[in-house]
C-alpha cells in the first residue's frame, strides 16, 4: 500500500507487495513519526507553544478520554520531567487559559490538571483535519485489518516503551 498526498487529501493506493521486511516497516514507522513530529512542531510554532508543552496538553487530553486523574506528578512521568520543570510548565499553559489547577474532592490534597475547552477547541481547529484525513485512510481497511494495526500498534508502542526504560534517565 502506498499513500500519496494531494491537493485533493490522502490518496492510498495498493502497491500488490506481498511482503514488506520488518526493516521496511520500521523505516515507514519512523517516516511517519517524523511527519507528525513536524506537523506538532508547527503547531506549537503557530501557537508559540514549546514543543513539551504540546506533548503535555496531548497527554493530558489522552487522560481524560481514558478517564485518568492527571496529576502533577503523572504528568511529569509522562514526559520525563521533575518536578520542578513540571511546575513550570502547567504555570506556562495555565497562564495561557490551556489548563486550570483543581483540587481533586476525593482528596483535597491532591491536585488535577484539566485541559480548558478552549484548549480543546484550538487544537481541533488545527488537528481535525488531520485526524479527518487519518480517519479516511483507516476505513480503506477491513475491520480485521484494523484490528491487526491496532496490534502492532499497541505492540509498536510497548516496545518503545522497554527501549526507553532501558535507557538512562535524561538531564
């Protein structure tokens, strides 16, 4: 399969290979993650965000769909910072209106970070069409397709996962 971008949208297209090595998958892979890289990077050029910020306020949103308190704490494990740098980040977007502090009322010890509408309404702004044009390309493929991609990449990511863990912790 092959996709090729257009004026028009995504174009996707059946290549007939009857296999691609792994080697090839990981390189199609790491092309990808470097487009969504750039498409981030542009956001956050857009928006004067730094680019942590944009990765805070995706994990914070991939929190509230999963239903997952998302604390200080938490979200300084998610991207790999103390807490320090944590604290002065939610500073930074909640000074922009993009998150609010709340205390949690199961434990007024404990301090949320919601994302703000707002927040949510600009990145659709610049995500939807995005995430419209991804959406087009998955209905291309059967439902049983769709579950072999989700494997991989429920696997793909487990795997990053290990690879990171194994790793010293960065400065």
């Amino acid at each position: 399969m092959e996709l090729i971008a257009s004026s028009g949208g995504v174009e996707v297209t059946d290549t007939n290979k009857s296999t691609t090595s792994g080697h090839e998958m990981v390189h199609l892979l790491r092309a990808l993650v470097v487009q969504l890289d750039l498409f981030g990077a542009n956001f956050a050029a857009q928006h004067q965000l730094h680019s942590t910020d944009v990765r805070a306020l995706i994990s914070l949103l991939d929190a509230e769909r999963a239903g997952q308190p998302a604390t200080p704490g938490w979200l300084g494990q998610q991207l790999g910072l103390n807490s320090a740098s944590v604290t002065a980040l939610i500073d930074r977007v909640e000074q922009r209106g993009l998150v609010v502090r709340e205390r949690d009322m199961s434990d007024r010890r404990r301090v949320i970070i919601d994302v703000t509408d707002s927040a949510k309404n600009l990145g659709w702004s610049f995500f939807g069409p995005l995430i419209g044009q991804a959406t087009d390309v998955l209905e291309s493929f059967s439902p049983t397709q769709l579950t072999t991609i989700g494997e991989f990449l429920t696997k793909m990511s487990a795997a990053v996962e290990v690879a990171r863990g194994s790793q010293a912790p960065a400065d």
